[in-house]
C-alpha cells in the first residue's frame, strides 16, 4: 500500500491495480471512496486497461488471430510496481509480459500517477510504446466510485448530477450484454439537474461524450459535500451505480475508450474509441478529483 496525504486528503493506493483504495476528507474524518463490499461491488476505483467496456463475446481479432480478454481488461487485477512516492505524489508502473501477451500481443508500459493539490487529486495515465516496429492499440480509464450519501443525515436520492459547463452533450446508449448502439446516440437534458435514483442505471452505465473541458458533479441541496470529476479532451464518461442490486455509491468514469459497438467486426483495430501509439511515442491524460 502507498499513501500520499496533505492537510486535505489523505489518499491510499494499492499496488494490486494501482487501484485507489481510499480518499479520506481529512476535515471532517469521513471516507468518501467506496469500501468495495463483495456482496454490491468489490472494487473501489479500478483502473481500465486495455480495453474499457467489454469486448462483443470477450474477444477480439489482431493480426489475423484472434485474442480473449474480459472486461475492463487485465489491469486492474495485475501487480504494478512503484516507480517514485513522495508524501503528495506517487507513480506506479505495468509493464508487458509472457502473460499479458497471450490476450494482449502489445508491447507497453503503463504509468499511472496521483498526485494532491489541496482538495483535489491529479489522476494521470502515461503509456509509452516501446516497440520499434509495431503501433500500440489500446484503451485506458477510470472507474472511481465515491460513497453517496456523503454525510450521515442525507440519503442517495437527496444527491443530484450535473455537468459544467451547462449544455447538452451526446448520450450513447449501452445495451446491457450488446454492446454500445452508437447508431442511437441522442442530445440528453445534460443542460440541467440530472435526478439521481438507483433507477437513473436501470439500463447500466450512463454514457456520454464530454466536450473540451468539463466537470461532472455529484451535489445535493442538504449539504455543501460533494464531489467533483474534471477532465479535458476526454472522449467519453460512463457514469454506474449497479441494479437491480443497489449500492450507496456511483462512479464516476472518465475513459480514452469505450465497449464494443453492437454489430462489431472484432478487428481491433478499428474498435470505436481505440488510441493508437505509433513506435516510441507515448499518450498521457489525466482527470482531477476534488472531495468538498
């Protein structure tokens, strides 16, 4: 485990996923990640890599063979490496081996960094190509999830959603064991307050394409907590609390990547939202977390 920590927040990371494990609101004492409860969901804030979303049939066709990887991809259940920790800032490294090159035939080495500034906690993803000859294909994300309720005298529906800047953005529609119908994709009411339910995920992840610069917020009328996600150039957000089995948290996802679309070919790539790294080259984005 590594912990960094400033008057703030105090911030645990495991080494296993270089998952988040805990972001602490050091002036009221209240946690406000999720604590991964097997029964609901027993994750906290794993890290997408790969591939975000699940593959059509959990496989994909490379270089005429064809690959099975599952969800999310194999990141997130993989010992990292710490690369520098210092008491506000640490770095974490995945590197290819004989075992990510059976799903996964790519060169890589994935660094991800968090790193505190007040109240907020810089989340950056770093992949560098170390191939000479052959492009890297990949996707990478987010998947936080912050406790809601945030204090102990409101409840999840006294909690609302809404985006910054105020507009409509795109919503995609994800189909539950499908894929993404990106052919149905529609402007939602993202111009306004988004109730939160538990049925607001009746139909899984919400899905939408963020544009420039933009802060997803999770706010209610009956405190001054909440919790702010900020990004930029990030093409796509999911945003998940699990159902029918209701949990007391909602995620806040920001990805470099998306599901399969329904009707895929397979070919990797051309998957819809794929990065591709050329030889030597690197990718590097990030979001910020801001607990309040």
């Amino acid at each position: 485990m590594v912990t960094i920590a400033n008057d703030f927040l105090t911030v645990d990371i495991s080494r296993h996923g270089a998952e988040l494990t805990s972001i602490k609101d050091n002036l009221t004492g209240r946690e406000r990640l999720w604590q991964a409860d097997p029964e609901v969901w027993p994750r906290h804030a794993p890290v997408l890599f790969p591939i975000v979303g699940a593959l059509a049939d959990d496989q994909y066709h490379y270089a005429g063979k064809t690959y099975h990887m599952t969800q999310h991809g194999f990141a997130r259940d993989r010992d990292f490496t710490v690369v520098s920790a210092t008491p506000f800032k640490a770095s974490l490294v995945l590197k290819d081996d004989d075992k990510t090159r059976a799903m996964y035939p790519f060169a890589f080495r994935l660094i991800i960094t968090y790193a505190l500034e007040n109240n907020n906690l810089h989340v950056t993803y770093h992949v560098d190509n170390p191939d000479k000859t052959a492009p890297l294909y990949f996707s990478v994300g987010g998947h936080p999830g912050f406790k809601v309720p945030m204090t102990a005298d409101t409840q999840f529906t006294d909690y609302y959603m809404n985006f910054k800047p105020r507009k409509s953005l795109v919503q995609i529609p994800l189909v539950a064991g499908k894929g993404v119908d990106y052919t149905h994709r529609t402007l939602a009411a993202t111009d306004a307050n988004l109730a939160l339910t538990h049925e607001t995920f009746k139909n899984d992840a919400l899905i939408f394409a963020p544009l420039g610069k933009t802060s997803f917020n999770l706010l209610s009328d009956k405190t001054k907590h909440g919790v702010s996600v900020t990004m930029t150039d990030t093409p796509y957000l999911g945003v998940w609390s699990p159902y029918p089995k209701t949990g007391e948290f909602v995620c806040i996802e920001p990805w470099w990547g998306i599901a399969d679309t329904i009707g895929t070919t397979g070919d990797f790539t051309k998957k819809l939202g794929i990065n591709r790294l050329e030889p030597g080259t690197a990718f590097e984005k990030g979001y910020t977390i801001s607990i309040f």
